[in-house]
C-alpha cells in the first residue's frame, strides 16, 4: 500500500482509511475476515468515532481484531469524539472522559490520532487546550485533527491549542466537489462561486492538514451511491470507459479520481463488502491522467468557467 505522512507529522499512513461506521453490523465471523482482509491488503488504518453503533463498532473491531501488544504496532487506530444526542460537545471534561470510553472499547492504550468530531460553536479552545495536553502528556492519543471545520475554526483552535491539526475529515466525492468547484468560479457570478467553506481545500494544502475525504461514493448528503446509478448515466458512462482502459472496477476509478488530487488526500471507505474493499485499495496505484480527471469531473454535470 502506498502511503504519506499524515499532516505535519512523521506518521506514515496507507492512502486509504479503513471506515468502521458500519463494522458493527457484521456477526463475530464476518468482522474478523473483514480486517484480517484489510491488514492483508495494506490497509492497517481503521476509523472509528464514539458515536457509531453508539460504541459498539469500536468492541466489535477489538473483538476482530484479537487485539493484543503485538498486533497494536502493526495498525493506526483513529477515532472520533464530540458529538452528543442532540448538541456537540468540545468541553474539556467531555473530551477526556470520551477518549478514556474509545480506549476502554478498542481494548488499547493510546490512539493514533484524535479527531474533533465536527464543530461546535460553544466551543471554548482553552479548555481543548487542557484536554489536549493531558491527552497527549499521559500517552492516550498521539496526533489530533478535526472534522468538518472550516480554516477559521482551525485557526480559532490555535488560537490555544499548540498541537499541529494534522487532518481534516471532509465529506468529498466526484458528486459532491463543492470544495473544488469553489475555485473554478472565483470571480464568477453563479451558483458554484458561492464560498461554503473558507477555502477549505486551499487552506489544508497551504498548512499541510491532510484532507480525509468521507462518503467517497455518495451523492447529496447520504442519498445514495453514484455508482451504477441511472441518475448519472453521463458519469457512470465516463467512469466505466476508463475503468475498462485500467481494467478495474468503477468503485476503483472513483477513489483514483481523489488520489489524484495533489492535495494528497486520504479517502476514508465505509464499506464492509470484502470485494469492494479491495478494489478501493487497488486505486492506489493507479494515477489518472490530467485529461481523465478533468473527464470525469466534466461528467458529473460541472461546467468549467
């Protein structure tokens, strides 16, 4: 598996992020086929977050994976915390006792990387400061980043926070680009010129915040795949033709499609089919072309300016 470092940091991770959102719903069999898989494919980061399966997902993962000292040092395990039914929740009390739950479910003493779990706007940084000293001071998480934040938010982070924000977990996929198409219309008087996110793209390439594009397969929110989808038939037309020249499937060409991007992006894959699972991992060695990309992108409905 090819990998990059992680953000600012010295951690080198796989290109592609194993999900565990669903890893929950597999029988005891089933979940441990599933990793062993992964591991034998390269594929040794898994993504948790308190809140999938309620933290079940992360008990059926440690269960899988047998974890023990020796099989530890060969995975990354990165995990979620902060949102509540109801609110998000930054405080510096929930933070600790969240992380202290993660690691009591995963059956381990530290995490890889700790992820804010979206924002939240009551978020007061002096207290994730405190949160992320002792985390980081008694060895329970080594790395820490954020998902869905915008660069004020980071920036607003640091503000207090002295550890790099080494990633930023973002919804991204072929049909839901607005991240990119934001720069293709700057200066244009059209929907897609809208700002939505601060520049988010720009702003991780420029402080080497390492992009974790999440849902690489969905359009719309959690509408659905695009994938073989007749909503699409321009798309999945383009998609199917290169895939034929790779000879791969089109679950390959569409994670390639954000590998490509030199933001050197780490698409996080959700699925616990065994068979798709790989043919994600075979994007890592494949580089679409310039024209292919802009292909693809030109398919799914964009205009360039």
């Amino acid at each position: 598996m090819r990998t990059i470092p992680l953000g600012t940091s010295k951690l080198e991770v796989p290109v592609i992020a194993i999900g565990c959102m669903r890893i929950g719903s597999l029988d005891k069999l089933q979940a441990e086929r599933f990793v062993q898989t992964a591991l034998e494919e390269g594929a040794n980061f898994f993504d948790h977050a308190d809140i999938y399966g309620k933290g079940r997902c992360e008990e059926v993962f440690a269960e899988a994976i047998q974890i023990s000292p020796r099989i530890r040092e060969r995975i990354l395990l990165q995990s979620k915390c902060g949102i509540r039914p109801g609110m998000f929740d930054f405080s510096k009390e929930h933070i600790l006792n969240a992380v202290d739950g993660i690691l009591k479910r995963l059956k381990t003493e530290y995490l890889d990387v700790l992820l804010l779990h979206r924002p939240d706007t009551l978020v007061e940084t002096e207290e994730v400061a405190e949160a992320f000293d002792l985390l980081e001071s008694t060895g329970k998480v080594r790395h820490f980043g954020v998902s869905n934040q915008n660069p004020m938010q980071i920036q607003l982070l640091h503000k207090y926070v002295k550890q790099p924000i080494v990633a930023n977990q973002l919804q991204l996929s072929i049909m839901n680009a607005t991240i990119i198409t934001q720069g293709f219309n700057v200066n244009m008087e059209n929907n897609s010129a809208v700002n939505r996110d601060g520049s988010v793209l720009d702003f991780c390439r420029l402080h080497d915040i390492t992009i974790q594009p999440w849902s690489p397969f969905q359009y719309g929110f959690f509408e659905g795949s695009f994938l073989g989808n007749e909503k699409f038939p321009a798309l999945n037309k383009k998609i199917d033709e290169i895939a034929a020249r790779y000879e791969v499937s089109n679950t390959t060409i569409a994670i390639a499609w954000l590998l490509r991007h030199p933001a050197n992006m780490q698409p996080v894959i959700g699925t616990t089919n065994i068979d798709r699972m790989k043919d994600c991992v075979k994007a890592a060695h494949i580089r679409l072309t310039r024209e292919e990309w802009y292909d693809i992108y030109r398919s799914a409905g964009n205009v360039l300016p």
